[in-house]
C-alpha cells in the first residue's frame, strides 16, 4: 500500500464492480485524476491498484486524511467502490457519509486538496447534555450568529454539550482550529456573545485540540 499526501482547504469484493457503478461520493477533478493516475502507474501491478480515501482524524478533530493505493479487489465488505475514469476510488464505509459531496483536485501552491462540506461529529464528552431546550437554544445562536461571525476567518464552532453548572463546550474548526487566536475569540467573542444572550450559560469551554490544525488563519 502506498501513501499520498493531501492538504485540506479531499463493497466487499463480489460487489465491487456493481458498486463502482454508483454515483460518485467524491468528486475529482480531471488535474488531480491526472495526477492520480501518473502516481499509480509508477506502482508495481499498477492495474490492480485503487485510490484508497479514508479519514484519519480522530472524533472531533478537524479532517485529516489518507490517502494510498490499494488493490481495489481487496475491499472491505463495508467499503464503497466507485470507478472516475480509469481510477476505482475506494472509501471505507464508516467514511462514506463524512466524505459525500467532497472534492478532490490538484492545485500548484497545495498540490492534492480535499475539500470537504462536511463537518466533523463532536467528541462525545461524558456527563454533558446535549438534547434539552438550552442546548437548542445555544445550537440555534451558534448557527445564525456565532459561525457567521467565524466565518471571515474560514472557521466555525461545533455545540458539544453543557454540564448544567453555566458551561458550554465547543470544539473549533476550519481557520480556528490550531489559530494562535482561537483562545482569544473563544473566550472575548464567543463566550461574550453565547452569556450575554442566553440564560443558563456563563463561560465556554473549547474540547478542541488546536495541535492539529493544518490551516489555521494565523500562525
């Protein structure tokens, strides 16, 4: 199996060529399938070799992924199996929903990039609710007025839970995530403006863990 690197601004065996047949769950791009294929046609038994695209981040993390040739044959009986031009893309089946509408393509200052409209499933934290009318209320402002205030910045805010003593836990993504600022706007921004609005929540606390952010908006 053979690695690829990818920046982020991208059936079981009897089944496979059915499933290769499917609509597509990520889209690529004719540069990056290009790319794609020159890289696989340099591998040893390079007709049998598929794109393997799974996510590597942990629950809560920002996307990471991995990307390496597989032999296409070999899938996974949960995996899916979609067949762009000349290239089987595999993705693993826990995947598949995270990583539909995605795009893979090719840029000359990143090289491979996924870009992803899904958002990664919050960490579950023990203890915290997350399914009474404060935490709709908190999930309703963080929607409509604290992501669009984020958004300049590329990043967002993702409702975790609260521990019904005043605190509400978030993770950051996107731009905030690994920012030398995101302390700073957690705390002075989004706490201000999460307190100030809705009884019930007196301070934030962020469960994100900015050491693996790839692109923050300042470093």
């Amino acid at each position: 199996m053979s690695p690829l690197d990818a920046s982020t601004s991208a059936s079981g065996t009897a089944d496979a060529d059915t499933a290769s047949t499917s609509a597509p769950i990520v889209e690529i791009t004719d540069a990056a399938l290009a790319q794609l294929l020159e890289l696989r046609d340099e591998e040893p038994d390079a007709d049998k070799l598929g794109l393997r695209l799974a996510i590597a981040s942990g629950s809560g993390e920002e996307f990471r992924y991995d990307l390496s040739f597989d032999e296409y044959l070999s899938a996974g009986h949960s995996d899916e199996v979609r067949t762009h031009g000349d290239l089987k893309v595999i993705i693993p089946g826990p995947d598949v929903d995270l990583m539909q509408g995605a795009t893979l393509d090719l840029t000359e200052s990143q090289g491979l990039v996924i870009r992803n409209p899904n958002r990664p499933a919050a960490p579950s934290v023990e203890g915290l609710v997350n399914d009474d009318p404060l935490s709709a209320e908190i999930e309703a402002m963080v929607a409509t007025e604290v992501n669009p205030a984020l958004a300049a910045h590329g990043g967002f805010v993702t409702y975790v839970g609260h521990d019904g003593e005043g605190t509400a836990f978030l993770t950051m993504g996107g731009g905030c995530h690994g920012c030398s600022m995101s302390k700073m706007t957690m705390l002075d921004g989004v706490q201000t403006m999460l307190a100030d609005a809705i009884d019930g929540v007196e301070r934030v606390k962020d469960l994100t863990d900015h050491s693996t952010g790839e692109n923050p908006f300042y470093s």
